[in-house]
C-alpha cells in the first residue's frame, strides 16, 4: 500500500486540483466551470477562507511521487450554543483509482492534526444518504449526528 504525506495545496497546483474537484462535482452531478474552479481557488489562496489539504503518494525516503490524488477543503464553523469555534469538512474527494490506499485515512489523519493546531473539538461533516461506501468509512472514525439538516432558498 502506497505511503502518503499531506498538506496544503500549493499555488502551483490549480491543475490537478481542479481535476480533483471536477471529479468532486461530477460525483454530485453538480454543475461547475472555470469560472467556479477559479472562485473555489480564490478562496483559497486569495481570500484564505478555505483551507484545503491535499494528500500525495511519497516514496521511502518521504519525496513526493507524482501529483496530488486527493483533497479536502474546511473551514472555521463558529457553534454559539457552545460557545466554541469548530472546523467544517465541506468536501473530499479520492481519485477512483486510489480509493482504497490509504489516502482517506492520511486526509483524516491530516485533519485531525489541523483541528489540534487550531484548538477545534470537533470537525462536521455531511454526506449524501447513498454515499454507502463513503458512510461505512465515517461510522467508523466519528460519531453520526441525529440532526436533519435543510436548505432554505431566499
């Protein structure tokens, strides 16, 4: 099984992270551009109110072997009952022929990582009700929540 380290992405990878994203949202037959792809990517680098970790495939001596195949994008989620701030796991994504490889778990094992830096409890996340094989992932590394969420349209 492959080795891999992670990190945030890098301003000199808007390819293939756009290739990961792209696959992100054909996954949700979510429609997206080049013109989204960059706002995603400006919010990023520019506006710095997303962060995204990326995982790569590293060799035995820990250098970096091709490109990116997976990503994460969170952000800071301010709870006020609780009094706390939190982190918010909006998407991820594995590219098809490396799910399985251990890149998930070096994502999580990333975020985790990010969530103690940062002093955040928790990191939420949703997912879609026929996500199954995705959802036998995350029964086993967090807890599932009782709470319905909804989207109002203004």
């Amino acid at each position: 099984m492959p080795e891999w380290t992670v990190r945030p992405v890098r301003s000199d990878e808007f390819e293939p992270w756009t290739r990961l994203y792209r696959g992100y949202a054909d996954f949700y037959h979510w429609p997206t551009s080049d013109e989204h792809q960059r706002q995603i990517w400006g919010w990023i680098h520019d506006e710095r109110c997303i962060d995204c970790l990326v995982a790569i495939e590293v060799d035995n001596e820990g250098n970096e072997v091709g490109e990116i195949q997976a990503l994460a994008h969170l952000r800071e989620w301010v709870r006020p009952l609780r009094g706390i701030r939190a982190g918010y796991l909006d998407d991820l994504f594995v590219e098809p022929a490396y799910r399985g490889s251990g890149a998930v778990q070096a994502l999580y094992d990333g975020m985790r990582l990010m969530a103690a830096e940062r002093e955040w409890p928790i990191i939420r996340w949703t997912t879609a009700d026929d996500n199954y094989r995705a959802r036998s992932l995350y029964d086993r590394l967090a807890t599932r929540t009782t709470w319905v969420t909804y989207d109002m349209t203004p």
